[in-house]
C-alpha cells in the first residue's frame, strides 16, 4: 500500500504568503515590516512542524489502519478457508451419512433375517429337546421293564438254584447211600457178580447227572453274568444326563 501524502490547503496559501514577503523584501524594507516578516515566518515554522508531525501522526494511523485491514483480510482468508474445509468436510459427512443409510438399512434387514432365522432355531431345538426327552423317557420305561424282567429272572434263578441244591443234597444222599452199598457189596463177595452190573449202571448214572449238573451250572454262571452285565447297563443309563 502506498503511503499517502497530505497537503492542507492553508499550507499552499502560506507558502504564497512567503513568496510575496520575499519578492517584498527586494524592496527597500521598513522595519516593522521586517518585523512583522519575523513574526509571521516563525508562526509559519511553527506550523510547519505541527503540520509535519501532524502528518506524520496521520502517516502512523494509516499504516496501522492498513496493518489492521491486512490482519482482517488475512483473517477473512483464513476463516474462509476454515469454512470451506468445513463445508467440504460437512459435504463428506452428509455423502457418508447417505452411504451409512444403505447400510444401515442393510443391517436391519439382515438383523431382521438372523431374527427370525434365531426364532426357527429355537422351535428346531424346543422340538428336538422335546423329543429326545420323549425318547429318554422311553429309554427309561424300557430299561425299567427290562430290570422288572431281570429281577423275575433272577428270582426263578434262585428258585433253580434252590431246587438244584435239594437235588443236589439228594444225589450226595444217594451217592453216600450207593457208597455204603458199595461197601456192602465189596464184602459180599457171593454177591458181587450180580452186583457189577448194576453198581456199572449206578456210575453210569451218577456220570450223566453229574455232566448234567455241570452244564446247569455253567449255564446258571451265564446267566447270572448276563443279568450283572444288564444290570451295569442300567446303571449306567440311569446315571447319564438326559440330554
């Protein structure tokens, strides 16, 4: 900015002033005159530097006028580059929040398909526990004929059992009886040809039952294996968690 230069009006009339007092002095002076000419010369110095420092005031308050004008165009620079990026950054978040809208409705269809999706899967598993439940009592009804059957067993088992010992007493009985008569008969040597014959058929007999007795035996173990292994089972059903 240029500095601007400031000339009152009353300067230029004193200037002429000086001028006709110095084409006046040319002239043969009077003394008054001259004194007069001093005077007015020294209020015009005077003036002359009020005007100068006048001017210089003025000069100071323009530069600082100026100064202030560039500080707000500056200023209006930077607010409105402030404001420009603001509007561009309020115009991306306006074009994002159109782009979040999509999505958003996105989302809420989705969130609305996993809804329901979540609902079918919860009748899916109400039902499936529901029929495992259904199963599982089943399972228990069956195991608990099962143990009802097995305990019938074993009690037809221990009557076996008890009628296999009474026979078993009896044989020992018979076998204790055949042996005195053995004894008997190894003394009665007159009759021991006739009795060969039957005491062979007697042993024969007591063979086969014994073979017999050994086979019911074994069976009876079978079977009582059979009755613990299922009763273990049931056991171990019992103790399982439904599912």
């Amino acid at each position: 900015m240029s500095t601007i230069q400031y000339k009152p009006q009353s300067d230029i009339l004193h200037c002429e002033r000086v001028q006709s007092l110095m084409s006046s002095l040319k002239r043969p002076p009077a003394v008054s005159h001259l004194e007069s000419l001093d005077v007015e010369v020294s209020h015009l110095k005077e003036k002359f530097s009020n005007l100068t420092r006048h001017r210089q005031r003025l000069q100071e308050n323009l530069s600082g006028l100026f100064q202030a004008v560039q500080n707000v165009e500056n200023r209006s620079l930077v607010i409105s580059s402030d404001v420009m990026s603001k509007v561009a950054s309020v115009r991306t978040d306006v074009r994002r929040m159109s782009g979040l809208e999509g999505e958003v409705e996105d989302l809420l269809s989705q969130t609305d398909t996993l809804e329901e999706k979540v609902a079918q899967t919860e009748k899916l598993m109400i039902k499936r526990i529901a029929d495992l439940l259904a199963g599982s009592i089943d399972r228990v009804s069956a195991v608990k004929s099962s143990s009802e059957r097995n305990a019938q067993r074993l009690d037809h088992m221990a009557k076996l059992i008890q009628d296999l010992s009474t026979a078993n007493s009896e044989l020992s009985e018979r076998i204790l009886t055949l042996e005195s008569a053995q004894a008997k008969m190894l003394k009665m040597s007159t009759f021991a040809a006739d009795l060969k014959p039957k005491v062979f058929t007697i042993r024969q007999d007591f063979n086969v039952l014994e073979s017999k007795l050994s086979e019911l035996t074994l069976r009876i173990g079978l079977i009582a294996e059979d009755v613990m292994r299922e009763e273990q089972q049931t056991e171990m059903k019992n103790n399982q968690p439904y599912v």
